[in-house]
C-alpha cells in the first residue's frame, strides 16, 4: 500500500492529499529515511512525523485497505 494512502487510512493524517503533501515536503521518513508518497509500507517500518515542534514515531503493525475508525488504531503502534 502506497504510504500516503496508508496514512490516510489509519487515519494518523486527515486527507490523503495533506499526507502527499507532508511526504513532499520531507516531514515523513520511513526506517529514518525521507519517503516519497509513493513508497509501498510493509508490516515492520518505523514512520516517522514531524508535525511543526512536534514529532510522532510509530510502527507499522498490520496493513489493511478499508478499516472502521474503531480499528484504525490497530493499524500501527505509537512508539513516541
């Protein structure tokens, strides 16, 4: 899955035009590189999110095209 979409779908950013822009911009890296929006997430990659002062660190724990907003938190685990 293409990680703006998955970031999109676990609903840690809003719209997946806002993640394509975040990837752009060089505020995702994925395992402590920049990532394109186009980079496919496997199950084990660490993200990374700077969001202006502050930073989210999260692993990727299962991946899934649709989910509920109940489940979405179960697709990653918040490391910081």
């Amino acid at each position: 899955m293409r990680l703006d979409k998955f970031l999109k779908v676990s609903r840690i950013i809003k719209r997946r035009t806002v993640a394509n822009e975040a990837c752009d911009q060089g505020r995702v890296t994925v395992n402590g590189k920049p990532a394109k929006a186009s980079y496919d997430v496997k199950v084990g990659d660490m993200l990374e999110l700077r969001f202006g002062e502050k930073t989210m660190r999260a692993e990727v724990v299962q991946i899934s095209e649709h989910v509920g907003k109940d489940q979405a938190a179960e697709l990653y685990k918040v490391l910081s």
